[in-house]
C-alpha cells in the first residue's frame, strides 16, 4: 500500500479506502463486513469511511463493530453530516445545533471517542457558511473530530469557505469528498485546481461508477444475476450508464486493461490516482476477494501513452451524464 497527505494537512491515508455506503443490516451483512475489514487492514487500507444518513445510523454502527478489534490510532475514520436524521425542522442540515448533536450520535453508534475526518454531506443553502465553519473549528478545540472537510461541494464553496476560515481564523478544511471516475470527471474543471489552491485533497467516491468500470457488464449481454444493476428496481444512476455507447467504450477501456496484463478496475482506480491532488479513492467490497484486487491498483503507473488512448476512448462518452 501506498499512503498520500489529505491536502495540505499531515494526515496520512491509504491511496485506496474503504467505505460503507452499501448498508450492513443483517447478521450475514456484518460478517461481510467484518470479513472486507479485516482483509482491508491486512492489504495496508488505513482510512474508513461511514455517513449518519447511511440507513439512518446503521452503516456508522456496522462499520463502529466491524473496526472494534483494531488499536483506535491504526486507522482514519470518516463519517458526515448534513442529510435528514428525523423528521424535525432541525434534524438536517449544518446548522450549529444539528452539526454538535449529530456528532455526539455518531460518536455513540460508531463506539469511538473522536472522529478523524468529519465532513459536510453537502453545502447547506440555509445555514450562514459561519456558522457551519465555527461549529466545525469547536468540535476540533474539543478533541471530537481531528479535521473538518466538506463532500460534493463546488469550487466556489470551497473557495468562500477558504476565505472565511482564513479571515476568523479558523483550522481550514483539509478534504473534498466527490464523485470521480472516468464517466464522472466535472471536478477537474474547478473543484481540483480550486481544491488544490486551497489545501483540500480529494477523497473521490464511485471511482469504479458503481460496478460499471469492473468489465461485469457486456455490451449486447444480459446483467449478471448477482449484480447491482440486476437487482436493485430502482437505481436512475447505474441504470444510465446501461447503453450501448457506454459499454462499447467500457469494452475498449478493457482491452487496454489487457495490453498492460490488469484488471479494468485496476486501470480505472490508478488512472485516478494519477491525479497528484486526489488522496484517496473509496471503494465498496462485499467480498474480501475485490478488495484484494483493488489495491494493486496502486502499483500500476499509467504511461503518457497509455493515458492519452484512454482519453481517445473516452471521448466518446464526453458529454454523458448519468441521472441524479
């Protein structure tokens, strides 16, 4: 394994992380989970990330049990705050009460005295940036949280929040949490070169987009039985990357995987972090056997050459967008 700074911040986490936004909820889920954990901890994965809003509170507990028999210091763990936790006017959002309650909850449900990485979910339109930034700064004086960081904000958020915490004062952000993947790139536009001004590190999610980037779906071939796709009814996102054009440029994205004798996934997770302003890519296992292929990922350097023929291939796809 491999380990970057979270922006300009000395936090040291693993090039490949592992979270939980998949729900453990029943006792065979948990043992998959504490399965995916311990072989995350024996491949070198030091960062964990979890959300409140994941099942209302169950991911952060799954995640809390599966992390139990670790030393607290051998790894990083995330979680966030913003979506609803209840149906009460003050149950969501970044205002200061719903931030300092929601922490103490996830403190309890994850079975930790602090959090490593605490992040805004999304950027609340309703709550003065201030006041979300003061909240954030006081939850680290008081040892609950090591560092603040934000999730899908936009360059000029980011930017405003900066200049803020700057102005008061206040320790600076020190990590955006987008999505990124070969289909979804809208953070190399402003969010990355902003991000990177400003000291944050990307630790990007769906860096696989949700299974399509594994080479598990064949173009003109019927979904694997035991897939997402196949099994969820309602899924708008991974249902939009289901196109002819889509899977013929995953199908030529595969045979350069095969010219370089890795995997797909392994190509679409190092072709991420071969931006020098990404940390981390968060990936989600149900099996320790894809976590084990994943971190090799890590080892593989994409040459100018290979890099510019995926950007061919790519272009085919330069105006997709998945629904949302």
């Amino acid at each position: 394994m491999k380990y970057r700074n979270v922006g300009r911040s000395g936090l040291k986490v693993s090039e490949i992380s592992l979270g939980s936004w998949l729900t453990y909820g029943t006792a065979a889920e948990q043992k998959a989970a504490d399965a995916c954990i311990a072989k995350a901890f024996e491949s070198g994965i030091n960062f964990f990330d979890t959300a409140n809003a994941y099942n209302r509170g169950e991911g952060e507990k799954a995640m809390g049990a599966a992390l139990k028999p670790y030393e607290r210091s051998s790894y990083v763990l995330s979680s966030k705050v913003y979506f609803p936790m209840g149906e009460g006017p003050n149950d969501r959002g970044l205002s200061r009460k719903h931030i300092f309650e929601q922490c103490e909850a996830s403190l309890k449900r994850l079975g930790v005295e602090y959090i490593d990485l605490y992040y805004c979910h999304r950027y609340d339109i309703h709550t003065p940036l201030e006041e979300t930034l003061r909240a954030l700064d006081d939850l680290v004086a008081q040892g609950k949280i090591m560092y603040a960081a934000v999730s899908e904000w936009s360059g000029a958020q980011i930017s405003e929040a900066a200049g803020i915490a700057e102005r008061l004062r206040l320790r600076p952000l020190i990590s955006n949490q987008p999505i990124y993947n070969m289909f979804e790139r809208y953070i190399e536009r402003e969010v990355l070169p902003v991000s990177v001004q400003k000291g944050l590190g990307q630790v990007v999610f769906s860096p696989l987009a949700q299974g399509i980037l594994t080479g598990k779906y064949k173009l003109g071939q019927p979904l694997p039985t035991e897939s997402r796709a196949a099994n969820e009814s309602v899924n708008g996102v991974i249902n939009s990357y289901l196109n002819d054009q889509v899977l013929q440029v995953v199908h030529e994205l595969e045979q350069v995987a095969q010219q370089l004798d890795i995997s797909l996934a392994q190509l679409a997770l190092a072709w991420i972090l071969r931006q020098p302003g990404v940390s981390s890519a968060l990936i989600g296992a149900t099996r320790p056997q894809q976590i084990e292929e994943n971190v090799k990922a890590v080892d593989v350097e994409l040459g100018t050459e290979t890099l510019e023929q995926i950007e061919v291939i790519l272009k085919q796809v330069a105006n997709f967008a998945p629904a949302r």
